[in-house]
C-alpha cells in the first residue's frame, strides 16, 4: 500500500457499524524479509512493506477503528518447495506459540471493529 492510513480510513468508511475490519501486513520484525530474501536473492516484492504490530494497530486506531487486536502468525514461505511444506507447518504450530519467537513471524494481522 503507498498510503496504509489511508487504506485504513477507507476500510473504516466501508465497514458497517459493529462491524469488523481484518487486515496484514509483512512483520518488520521477521528475519526473512531482511535476511533471508537477500540472502537468497530473492528481490524484494512490491507489497514487502513492513511494519511492527503497534504501527499497524496506531494505522487502525487512528482511522477510528476500536477493540484493535494485533497478532504476529506464519513463518511458512510462500515459495516452498512441497516436500519441505509439513516441516514448515509444524514450525508454524510451535513458534507462533513461542513469545519471543512469534515476534519474528512474517505477517501481522490485525482486526478492529467500527
């Protein structure tokens, strides 16, 4: 998004009242988009925009949204090989229970309701 603030306000204007508004963004916090990836190569992809989860709260909060709930989930790659897919689920499952190792999650979601 070129302006997530404005995404949000738009969002909000589109939700209906008591409704719900969920939405992700890449965790600015997750290794893969700033080791991996170029480790790899790997060019950055247009929507790589990162940010924290209070960035993204603060994005909500502020086009009005309220009961702002963020959550940092999947460390599964999008371009995996297949064999490799149930090791890489089961390292969902574990490290997105782990604290300090669910910081490092690539996505932050977040849910606000109008």
């Amino acid at each position: 998004l070129r302006d997530p603030s404005k995404a949000m306000g738009e969002g909000y204007r589109v939700a209906k009242p008591g409704g719900r508004f969920v939405v992700d963004f890449t965790n600015k916090s997750s290794p893969w988009f700033s080791l991996v990836k170029p480790l790899f190569g790997i060019k950055p992809h247009i929507h790589d925009n990162r940010f924290s989860g209070q960035e993204v709260a603060d994005f909500m909060v502020d086009a009005g949204f309220t009961d702002v709930r963020t959550t940092k989930l999947l460390f599964t790659p999008r371009k995996l090989p297949g064999p490799l897919l149930p090791v890489f689920k089961m390292i969902d499952r574990v490290c997105e229970r782990i604290p300090g190792a669910k910081e490092l999650a690539g996505i932050v979601m977040c849910v606000g309701t109008k």
